[in-house]
C-alpha cells in the first residue's frame, strides 16, 4: 500500500480546505486502486473537512495533539476532541513544533501513547538537520529521536504506526533528500524495528518520506518499494501538484498489480 498525507499547516482556512478536500476528492474517483490518503487541515477546519471526506476514501487528520489528557491547558486540542471530529490520524513530533515551539522526545512520546490509547494512528515524525547529515550523524539522530518517541511503548495487536522521515533541510526548502538516501534511511528505521516495537509485525510499520515533495518527484519516490508513502506540506495546498502526487501513487499501484 502507498500512503499520501497531505499537512496543510496553517497555510488555509476554512473555505479553502473545504474547496481543497472536494478537489482531492474528485481527483480519486475514477482511479482503478487508490493509494490510502489523509488529509490533515488546521484544527478551525477539522469539522468542514469531515464533512466533505464523510463516507469517502479520505481520512481526516491532525496537526498536533496535546500531550496531556485533560485540564487546565489553555489552548491545548486533546485526543478525546480530535476523536469527536472524526480525526483518525494525528501528525506527533513534526520538526516545525519540534524546533519553533519546543517540542521534545519526551512530549512527542506522550503524544503517541495518547494518540494510540485513543485508537487514533500516530505519524511520527522524525529527521535530522543539515548540520547532522554534513557531519555524518543522520541515522544516530533520527535513531535517538524514534528511541525518545517510542520509549515505553506496546503496540497492541491492531494498532499502526506511521513513520515519516522528513529531513529538516529538506522541508520546504524546494530540495528533496535524494530517493537513494531516503531509501537507505527507511530501510535503517525498519532495521531498528525490532528493537523499537518488540513483536510487532512489520505491516504495522509504514515508512513515509516527507521534504519538497511535488509532481515532479513524487513517482521517483513512490516506485522504491522501501517508501511506503509521503507527508507532502506545500504541494499539498496546491491542488493541481496533489493531484499529480496522487496520479503517481495511483500508477505505482497500477504497475505492480499488472
Ligand atoms: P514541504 O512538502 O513543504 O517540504 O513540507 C514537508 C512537511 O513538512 C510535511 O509535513
């Protein structure tokens, strides 16, 4: 399977993430397999969004969760809301709340517990810095980083997890990591599985790749076996280059089932 999320961020409002998710929508039908496809508006637009993706192929995601359950948490969004808007996917740990609001292995960690317990599917977002990968230091940090967010953590028999691997360098940057390098570090995440998630089956696992995806580059990404998917964030708001994401992950699925 192929997994196309798209993150908004705070890039529309509510009227366009109505018009966007219509968009996406009639960009899937017709198509003979369709890749598994979430869509993550800011939270103002959660309960519009659900309503266009009511009963369609989409699921509906969020941004963020709160790490903490319930209480006096002024501005905070908890899991039990976002289960009520019909959210079925939470983003944790992008490097956007990571690096501009403090985020830390520990509360990313919090947040894919609570996500899980809350019978919503984590995308758990890791990547390293440009500093990082010229050092040479990628796969200990993104390691560390899966280590912090999955500490303590039993996944039970049906829940999922979503890796995305998003280089921070790569993230709007108009740049994307190369598919070979993506590649070798998805493969490298899934290495650490075992350790990572005791006994749990590797269809539980998906790897996706996010930094500067667009229609251009999304095919050469989606055709590796090891690139289970991809978290787009500009392309995603820009309905004609989503379309095209999606187009390619439909021809991917198309070549391998003939
Ligand atoms: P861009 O696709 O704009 O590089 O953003 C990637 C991202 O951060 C998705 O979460």
């Amino acid at each position: 399977m192929k997994t196309i999320v798209g993150n908004w961020k705070m890039n529309v409002g509510t009227r366009e993430s109505v018009a966007l998710a219509r968009g996406v929508l009639l960009a899937l039908r017709g198509k003979k397999r369709l890749p598994e496809v979430a869509l993550c508006p800011p939270f103002t637009a959660l309960g519009e969004v659900r309503k266009v993706v009511a009963r369609s192929h989409a699921s509906l995601g969020a941004q963020n969760v709160a790490a903490e359950e319930q209480g006096a948490f002024t501005g905070e969004i908890s899991t039990r809301m976002l289960v009520e808007l019909g959210v079925t996917h939470v983003i944790v740990g992008h490097s956007e709340r990571r690096h501009l609001f403090g985020e830390t292995d520990a509360s990313v960690n919090q947040k894919v517990i609570r996500t899980l317990s809350a019978g919503m599917v984590p995308i758990v977002c890791v990547g390293e810095g440009a500093a990082d990968r010229a050092d040479g230091k990628e796969r200990d940090v993104v390691a560390a980083q899966l280590r912090g967010a999955l500490a303590d953590l039993h996944l039970r028999h049906k829940e999922r997890i979503l890796f995305a691997y998003e280089p921070v360098w790569a993230i709007g940057s108009g740049t994307s990591d190369t598919p070979a390098d993506a590649v070798a570090m998805h493969a490298w995440i899934r290495s650490l599985v075992p350790e990572l998630l005791p006994g749990i089956k590797p269809e539980q696992v998906a790897v996706l790749y996010g930094g500067s995806i667009d229609g251009s580059n999304a095919y050469l990404f989606l055709r590796e076996d090891e690139v289970d998917g991809l978290l787009v964030g500009g392309a995603s708001v820009k309905l004609s280059e989503f379309t095209k994401i999606l187009d390619a992950a439909a021809d991917v699925l198309d070549a391998r089932a003939a």
